[in-house]
C-alpha cells in the first residue's frame, strides 16, 4: 500500500511548543512524510469523528513542504488524541529535541490539552513499555562507553558509567538492562526505578549490546553480526547469526541476517520469512503488543508484517528511526523531526501526522487505565 496512505492534517499546535532544528544523529537518515520527499500526496476526506482538522494538498519535495488549506484549522492540542486520531485509546507520550542535546517532555491525552515540559537533555532516548520512564545517554570526555541515566522527565538520575547498550524489559516497567565495560568483555546488569542495580552475568564481548530481554530471558548482540539467547539468570542458551531487533514477552525474537528477516525463539527453532519486506535496510522494528504483528522500519519505508500469515503490508515509503504501536495494538506510530504520524491500521492505513511543532526523537503511548 506504498504511497497510498490517507493523510489527514491535525493543525496541533501549543503555545509552549518550539520548532527544534534537524538534530545531527539523524542526519543519513531520510525524512518522512511530514518534511521530506514523497512527491504529492492527497489528503482525504476527514473522519466525522475528528472535528476541526484540515482536508487539504500537501506538497513535498526534498527542500521544502507547502500545504494548500481548504478549510480553517482550529488548534487541536485542548482536544485530545482522540478528537484527532478517531478511536485512540491511549494517551501519546514524546520526547522531542530543542536544541543541541535539549530535551522537552510532551504530553498529549487521549482527551485534554497538550501538555509540553522542559526536562534533562541527552541522547539515544528510549522510553519503558509504559512510556512514563525514561532512559538516556551522554559521552564522556576521555572516557570508554557512555553515561546513562534514567528516570521519569522530571527527575532523570545517572545509572553508570562505561555503558556499552541499554534496552527497556518488553513487559515490566521501569526495569532496564545494560552492559557495562569491565576488566575482561562486559558485565550485564538489570536496574528498577530506585536505581537499585544486580548483575547478571560475565559476557566474554566488550561490545555486547542488550538487543532487548524480558521475563524469557536476555538477546544479547554480541558482535554486529552474532546475537547470543541468555537465561533469565543470564546463562549461555543458544547463539544465532544476525542483528536482533525486536522482542516480545512470548519470547519471539525478531532478527535480521544477510537482508532477510527471520523470528528466533527463546525456547529454540528459528522461522524464516521469505521474500523482501520491501523497506530497504532495516534500522528498528517493534512487536505489537499481542504478539500479531511486527512494525518495522527501514531506509526506504515503513511495513508491518503479519506474523502467522507471514504478510508484509506497505503503509509508506518514508523513513522514521523507531517505531511503536498503541495498546490495543491497531496503531502504529513513528516520529521525525517535524512531528510523528499515526497509522490507523483498520482504516484502509489513514495516517494522521501529530505533533509537528516538535522534533520527536521518541514515542509511546500510556494506557488509558495508566495515564
């Protein structure tokens, strides 16, 4: 379905809001939608349900991006995600860079006003499953790894130095893993909110990354192109060739060898998935929440592709740099610099680009029941 996404114009806007500049880790990577070339698309008809949004032509080229207004635009951000995006369950939740390594904290409900607070800057930020914490780094002069730290917005702590990779667990909140550099390879270590840190295990690489891990136990990307399946308790499980990318609480790894894509099981076996998934070299993917479906992201577009079927659906030909899902796992959502885009899979893949005085850096989403 490349280049026939439905786009229908929010107008969100917040007088807090600042238009932030390209930040340079995206540089390589190629705008979406939003900001950078597509050609034409057509915005659709909008939803009865979506009051006060825009039915207009958006021109897009690689410099600029000029939108023809059909009707007027009333500012959005009092209304709620789900005036916007028809049937939205959850709140949206953006980390959106300002300036340099400057971070704001947005907040949008799924019914309420946007909400836009200045918090801690750093990079390589990555939200929990319940996007309510946060993890993040920095360098440090004349120091191997990285600083990490991680936090709610408002109160983001350092974890440890000499960090080599971090991952959020893929169903508890607040509990992140990480390598740390040590005499000899890596050490492995889990921490929860109050900082409180256990090690796991000796790992024999100085550069093995937490490719992602929950209660099945730990994917560890020990060299660029070998991932190793650990325990829970971090003993040594299986090791696959491959970058891993994705994983999910059932215990399914979604990885990528040689270009093609194929699921490794924390209890053993591998399916491999036939043919291209059409969106160029693979840079993120992310599991739905009920395990169905598997986002992913790549230099030249964005696809979800149906685990039991094994289909692969185009929803478009621009790049993102991560990609998230809401709860009910029918919305796929994927940040740029000049905003983020919805994608409502049960509507013929309708995207609604939200938040597009922010450079989004990260997204995610708090349930209803949560928010």
């Amino acid at each position: 379905m490349a280049n026939n996404i439905q786009v229908v114009e929010d107008g969100v806007g917040s007088s807090q809001e600042r238009r932030a500049p390209q930040p340079s880790w995206l540089l390589g990577v190629v705008g979406f939608a939003l900001g950078l070339g597509l050609g034409v698309l057509v915005v659709g008809p909008t939803p009865e349900s979506a009051p006060a949004t825009t039915v207009a032509t958006v021109e897009l080229d690689e410099t600029s991006a000029e939108t023809t207004v059909a009707t007027d635009v009333e500012d959005a951000s009092a209304i709620g995600v789900a005036g916007v995006v028809p049937e939205f369950p959850d709140a949206i939740v953006a980390i959106a860079r300002t300036t340099g390594t400057a971070l704001d904290h947005v907040l949008w409900p799924r019914e309420g006003e946007l909400r836009v607070r200045s918090m801690t800057g750093g990079r390589n930020v990555l939200l929990d499953v319940g996007a309510q914490f946060i993890a993040m780094s920095d360098g440090v002069p004349g120091l191997d790894g990285v600083l990490l730290s991680m936090g709610r917005f408002n109160s983001i702590q350092p974890v440890a130095s000499g960090v080599v990779g971090y991952s959020w667990h893929d169903s508890e909140n607040a509990l992140l893993g990480y390598t740390q550099l040590a005499d000899e390879g890596s050490r492995l270590y889990t921490v929860r909110a109050n900082l409180s840190r256990a090690p796991v295990a000796d790992l024999p690489s100085p550069n093995a990354v937490v490719a992602g891990w929950g209660d099945w136990g730990w994917a560890i990307q020990q060299e660029p192109n070998e991932m190793v399946l650990l325990t829970p308790d971090g003993q040594f499980k299986d090791s696959e060739p491959g970058v891993a990318l994705a994983t999910h609480r059932s215990g399914w790894v979604f990885a990528m060898e040689g270009g093609e894509a194929k699921l490794v099981s924390a209890g053993g076996g591998v399916r491999r998935i036939p043919g291209p998934l059409g969106v160029g070299n693979v840079v993120a993917a992310t599991f739905s929440p009920d395990g169905a479906s598997v986002a992913v992201a790549g230099t030249d577009g964005l696809a979800v592709f149906e685990v039991e079927s094994q289909e692969v659906v185009g929803l478009s030909e621009f790049s993102t740099p991560s990609v998230s899902w809401s709860s009910d796992s029918r919305f796929v959502l994927a940040p740029s610099p000049a905003g983020a885009v919805v994608i409502d899979l049960n509507d013929d893949v309708a995207g609604y680009p939200v938040l597009r005085n922010h450079s989004v850096v990260a997204i995610g989403v708090v349930p209803l029941r949560d928010s």
